[in-house]
C-alpha cells in the first residue's frame, strides 16, 4: 500500500476523520503514534511518519498514544474489501488467527511458505506477521482495560498472550504503562465503565465495547437497512439498537450481542 505522504500531511491538518484507521501518524520527536484525527497539536512536518497499519508503527519503534487510542479507530476498508493474499493475512491476523494456530498455521491457511507471507506483509505495510500479531494483542488489551471491568487476568488471555508476565511486560513496553495505570487512568479521564453498568445490569452475561466508526455515519440509513433484512428469531432491531444470537466457540449463546450504534465525534479533552 503506497502512501502519499502530501495527502497524509493535509489530513492530519485539517484532522479529517475519513482517513480516520486508514493511516497513522508516527512523530520522531516524542516516539508517539496516532490517528489523524488526534486533537493534539500537529507536529512539525519533518518529524511526521506515515504508516499503513498500526502495527507498522509499533515495529518501527513508535507507541500508541493515549490521547487519541489508535486501538479504537475503524478498521481500513483497504483490508476489508481487497482480496489478495496480504489484505486476507491482515484480517486473519485481526482475527487472532496466529493466537490459534502460530505464524506456521497461518501460512498453511493462506497456501504460502512463511518465508513468502513475511516477504509480502514486509513490502505492503513494513513489517511482518509476527509484529502484527502482537499489536492486535496489545490493541485489544488496551480496548478492554479501558472499556470493561473485566480482571486484567483475564484480559491478559483474552487478548491471545500465553501469560500475564507476558502480557504485564508488553503493554509497559509499548505503553509506557503498567496494565493497571493504564486502566487507572481510562476511569480518570474515559466516560466511565461500560463494562461495569452492564455488568450490574446483567451479571457474567455481557460485554460491552464501543464500536469504532468513520464519519460520516448514517446510522439511522444502516438500522433501517437492517430492520428490512432482519432474521425472525436472530436479529432484532428497534430505533436505536441492533441485537443478534452468535454462535461461540462453546455453543450457541443464550443472550444476543449488542452493539452501540451511536456515532460520536473525536474526543477532543
């Protein structure tokens, strides 16, 4: 994926949420990254670096910054709709495949020798499976010690680490951060624990995430798209909330997943 770093620099400008998970901004004077629509001040054009993947950025040294999450931003439609070999290892990789099945089963999945997955993933986004892989940890990590009040043992496994003296050493490396500062500091300075209320709500049956969305966003156009499609008995939607029954790993789930469908602007604290 080749960026223009001219179109780069003017999004970051005028902090258009378009490009909002499509590219990340490295900056060489602090060692920071982030979403072009971050409301901090805009760096100096020459220490800007521009990225195509989140984890690009962390395997060139930078980490995520804590004003803007880049863990939380939308996910780049260049991965969803492309697919060739390296947009299907990215959404594997999102996916947790490589949790699952390591960088060889992920290989075999995709027909290719590891050495020719590592070659092409290094051409498109400069960097390989592996970095990717454990930026997807980390991001999902950070995701659920600032939105859930989920023991942060259990978010260590969840995320796909094999321990938490792993996953306590990779988020201070990556973070500047202990797991429980960084979740000290979401309650802080974050809108309060979604997590928690449901957790009070309906104890041990729900999980509560934002979903990340580019702007604009019509969500009223996509439940009414949804109401006329929904599946009696699957799906339900009201006028302002979208419900369905997924299968897990484990069986069928007795309670439906829910999803916030209510697009916010960038945080501008």
């Amino acid at each position: 994926m080749t960026l223009d770093s001219d179109t780069c620099y003017r999004a970051v400008v005028a902090r258009d949420p378009r490009f909002d998970g499509r590219i990340f901004t490295g900056v060489t004077s602090t060692g920071i990254y982030c979403r072009p629509v971050c409301p901090a001040r805009t760096p100096a054009r020459a220490n800007m670096r521009f990225f195509a993947h989140a984890g690009a950025a962390e395997a060139a040294g930078f980490r995520a910054c804590r004003r803007c999450r880049p863990e939380t931003s939308p996910g780049s439609p260049e991965w969803n709709v492309r697919a060739d070999l390296a947009a299907r290892a990215v959404r594997l990789i999102a996916d947790g495949y490589v949790d699952a099945h390591g960088i060889s089963g992920l290989a075999a999945r995709l027909a290719v020798t590891q050495r020719h997955l590592h070659r092409l993933l290094v051409a498109e986004l400069g960097t390989g499976p592996l970095a990717l892989a454990r930026t997807a940890r980390l991001q999902n990590s950070r995701r659920l010690l600032a939105e859930t009040a989920m023991p942060i043992t259990e978010v260590a496994f969840a995320s796909g680490f094999s321990s938490v003296r792993q996953f306590n050493a990779s988020v201070l490396e990556s973070s500047g951060r202990t797991p429980s500062e960084l979740r000290a500091r979401a309650r802080r300075t974050g809108p309060g624990s979604l997590g928690a209320r449901d957790t009070a709500r309906a104890p041990g049956t729900w999980l509560t995430l934002r979903l990340a969305c580019r702007e604009p966003f019509d969500a009223a156009a996509w439940l009414g798209f949804l109401a006329a499609r929904a599946i009696p008995g699957v799906e339900q939607v009201t006028a302002e909330r979208y419900t369905r029954t997924i299968r897990t790993a484990t069986g069928q789930t007795p309670s439906a997943c829910r999803a916030l469908l209510t697009a916010r602007p960038p945080d501008r604290r």
